[in-house]
C-alpha cells in the first residue's frame, strides 16, 4: 500500500531519507498533502501552516479556503525536510540516490565529532583524508598534498568537509537541515513507506514501530507476523538492540517473549551492550533505572556477559565502566568480571582485586594487562593499541577508577607507582574524573601531583583542558574546582583553537561562559 492511498502520511513527522529515495514517492506524498489539506484535514493544514511561509500568519481556517497548488504542498514538504525549494530538494535526493553524497542517519554531536576528527586525519597527511579534503572542500581543491599539513586549518574546514559529503553547501545548511527532520534522525534508519514489496514495507512497518515506542502496534503486528521478530534495519542491527537503543523495557520485554535472540549482535555488538552503554555522557538517575530494567529483561534471558566487540575485552561491562555508569557497572559484575584485569578491578573499586595483580616486590603481573584492546565506543575515537608497558597498564587502570569514582582505588594506583598525568588512550585521571563529575577524586588527584591543565583528546577534538571540558559538559562545578586550583583561562584547544569560555559559549553552557569570563576580568 503506497503513500497516496493513505491519508495518514499527510501527518506523520517527516524521517530522515532513506540511503535509496524514491523521488517518484516524494511527489507522490505532495499530492497526498494537498488532498488532505482540500479536505480540512487538521494535520495536513498544520504542516502547511507549519514549513510554508507564505501562511505561517494565517489561522487554519484561513489555510483550508485558500486555493492551495501543488506546488504549495511540495514547497511545504521540501522545507518539512530542511531544504528551501521543491527544485532544490530533487537534486538532493537524486544525488542521494546515485550514491555522491551520503545520507544523514546521525545527530549532531556525532557529525560534530567527525568534523574535528577530519581536521585531525588530514593533519596528519593521510592519503584518504586529503582526498576527501580535495573533493568536499572547494578551498583545498588545488592544495598541493605537500602543503595541507601546514596549513592554519582549523574546526570550520572540518565542517565544510562534513557538509558537503552529505550534499549542504555549508555547515549552517546541514545544521537547518538536521533541525527541521528533528527527533527524526536515528542511528539506524528504515527505508520510506510505499513503493516496496509487501514484505519490505511490514518490515520497514515494524522496525517504525519500535523506534516510535508503539508497543500496541508492535504486538499486533508480531501477531499477524510471528517471523518479523527477527527482522533487521538495513545496517544489520535487530529489533531488540533498536529497542534497547530506547530504553524500551515492555518493548523488549515484547520481543524476548515472542523469541527475539538476547545474543544476536552485529561485529559482536549486542543488547546488553547497548543496555551496558547507558545514555553517556551525562545520565540521568531516571534514564540509568531505564537501562537497568532493560538489562534486568537481557540477563534474565539469557543474554551474555562474555561476548566482546571493538576491541578484546570489549565487553558489557566494559561499555558501563568506560561511561562510570556504577548501577550498571555493578549489577554487570554480580553475573561475573569480565574481562578479569587490572583496569576492570579498578574501575569497580575492588582492593583486593587490584592487590591480586601485583607481584610481593610491586611489579605487575601478566594477567593485569590482558584483554585491553577495547580502548573507545564508537568510531567517533581515534583508534588506539594497547601495549604491555607497565606504567601504561598502571595509568589505564587509573583512569577507570577516577571514572568511576573509586577514590581508595586511585589511592592505591597512586601508591603503586601509577602516574597521574599519564594519558593512555588520550585521556588522563583528571580528565576523566572531571567528565564524570568525581569531585572527591579531582581534589585527590590534584594534591597527589595532577596537573591542573595537562592536555587530553576526547573523540576527535585534541589537546583540550579539564577545563574545557567542564565547560562542554555544563558542570560548573567542576569549572569552579579546576579554576581555584590554577586552571588557565586562556587555554586554547587544538582542533578549534578555543579557550573553555568559548566552549562554554558554543554549547550554550551561559553559567559557566558567565563565571569564566568574570573570573578572566576580576584576575590580575
């Protein structure tokens, strides 16, 4: 059943495109839109009002007597969609189609993090990354490959990469573009209704289902279909770790009931790893008991705490530790440690399991290194390789506990020899007691030695402060901390060349913008 034939579509959100757009449907759902609007329909005549701008003035009643046109419904759609015209948003979708561009199927801070990643790889004079830069950035078209490692580029040109890859002539289009889809924007997208084979339309159907929550829908539809609990969005990725991805626990609930596989995962990614995940970088109390009941659901089914993925020792528990999500981390740990290693004991806080790694003249032994290969969540992280120093087995574990909270653990690290401005995988003890709002351990970690503005990478942005952080984040707390403890002011990152004011600035964090730039003026 096509769009035209169901009236419907005229009020549902729009989503983002699918990787293959049918334009044939998108005229399809203009003449769908004007239909209902000749019709009074109340949702269709909102959109109007909604995404025209000829009658965002105008009352409801005034919109259904006014002789709409084709065209009207399609300028609405394409601006529904984040594009200024019906002409522009064509050549979008058939550039779309052809493959050039691709699509957008991620939020914001992901293509944020990409952006400064691009700057990072094509200062290091990769081959791949200048090939992107010559073909996405007019500016750097002509650029001997000689000379754009040294070149002043800054965060901007990572964007205008970013951008244009996904077919926007700048950052601030695809950030209208990103806006206008909205809640649409998903991590696994589904294709669009209509114009698919009767099968591809109930599975795109029920994959909607449960990225929408409707458990009612999903049940009925499970009922006439019993074989669609094992359907899969297109990257691979099942039913249950998409409802999982929501915090859905009668969804999953749902699911396991009608047979759903609690194990099946793609390159080893699985529910419980996703349920281990959480919801980084700043949880809620409320969303953690979400992903609790969920992970409750899993192990209660069966679901596996050994299976790994990104990495060796990538397990669930990994993904709660590396995040300092404690409720998760421990309830993880009742079904067993895994992997059995230093920076996992660290991280749980465990003294006696930390003391079991070291030999009785203090050096490591071999079981406290192993199984370290998992060093990031996702591809937003550099790559990082783990290797068999002991000061950086040491360090590693100590950043696991100042994450976590652990204060007696990185006492005992602190004791062992651990350095606490080493930076194992980018990111020092300080740094991540400060993401995680760890005030008992910052404090510690500055009175054992921590430098106050040692340097850190997170996801692609480098060479960034504590502070910087703090001011990213919202803690302002931890921006007060650092600050009386000699944090500079001006500290510049290196991917956007900003000091934590502006990074304050930028994610809108206006306490922390306000109390850093009055501190600036009142020091001397």
């Amino acid at each position: 059943m096509t769009d035209s034939n169901r009236s419907v579509s005229s009020s549902s959100p729009p989503r983002p495109l699918p990787a293959d757009p049918d334009w044939d449907q998108y005229r399809k759902q203009a003449k769908d839109l004007l239909r209902c609007c000749r019709a009074a329909d109340g949702a269709a005549i909102s959109r109007v009002r909604n995404h025209h701008p000829r009658y965002r003035s105008s009352t409801p009643e005034q919109i259904g007597q006014a002789s709409l046109r084709l065209a009207d419904a399609q300028l609405a759609i394409a601006r529904e969609r984040g594009f200024p015209s019906w002409a522009r948003f064509k050549v979008y979708v058939a550039r779309l189609a052809s493959g050039e561009i691709r699509p957008v199927v991620q939020g914001y801070y992901w293509y944020a993090d990409q952006a400064g990643r691009a700057v990072s790889q094509l200062r290091a004079g990769g081959a791949a990354a200048v090939e992107r830069a010559r073909r996405w950035h007019p500016a750097l078209a002509s650029v001997p490959q000689d000379e754009l490692a040294a070149l002043p580029l800054g965060v901007e040109d990572g964007r205008t990469i970013i951008a244009r890859e996904h077919g926007f002539d700048d950052w601030n289009a695809f950030m209208r573009h990103m806006e206008a889809v909205g809640e649409g924007v998903h991590e696994f997208e589904t294709p669009e209704p209509g114009g698919a084979s009767p099968e591809a339309e109930r599975t795109a159907e029920v994959i909607r289902a449960v990225q929408q929550g409707r458990v009612d829908d999903l049940r009925g539809l499970l009922d006439e279909s019993p074989g669609l609990v094992e359907a899969q969005a297109a990257e691979g990725h099942g039913l249950l770790l998409l409802a999982t991805q929501e915090r859905n626990a009668p969804m999953v609930a749902l699911l396991l009931e009608r047979g759903a596989d609690p194990n099946h995962g793609l390159d080893g990614w699985t529910a419980l790893h996703q349920a281990a995940y959480g919801e980084p970088p700043d949880p809620s109390d409320a969303g953690q008991q979400s992903s609790l009941a969920v992970m409750e659901l899993l192990l209660d089914a069966g679901a596996r705490i050994d299976v790994e993925a990104r990495g060796s020792g990538g397990t669930p528990l990994l993904q709660s530790l590396f995040w300092g999500i404690r409720p998760l981390a421990e309830r993880l740990a009742r079904e067993g440690v895994v992997p059995d290693n230093l920076r996992t004991a660290a991280g749980l806080g465990r003294l006696d399991a930390i003391e079991r790694f070291f030999e009785a003249d203090g050096r490591l032994r071999e079981q406290a290194g192993v199984d370290r290969g998992y060093a990031a969540p996702h591809e937003g992280f550099p790559a990082s390789s783990p290797s068999d120093d002991p000061a950086e087995i040491l360090a590693d574990a100590l950043v696991y506990a100042a994450v976590n909270g652990r204060l007696e653990a990185v006492d005992l690290l602190l004791d062992r020899g651990a350095d606490p401005n080493a930076a194992p995988y980018q990111e020092t003890a300080l740094f991540g007691a400060v993401r995680r709002g760890n005030a008992p351990v910052v404090l510690r970690l500055l009175e054992r030695g921590a430098d106050v503005n040692a340097r850190a990478d997170w996801a692609s942005m480098t060479k960034l402060t504590a502070l910087h952080h703090a001011a990213s984040v919202a803690r302002l707390d931890m921006a007060k901390l650092l600050v009386e403890a000699g944090a500079d002011l001006e500290a510049r990152d290196e991917v956007a060349s900003g000091t934590p004011a502006s990074w304050a600035a930028h994610f809108e964090n206006a306490d922390i913008q306000r109390y850093l730039e009055e501190t600036g003026i009142s020091s001397p």
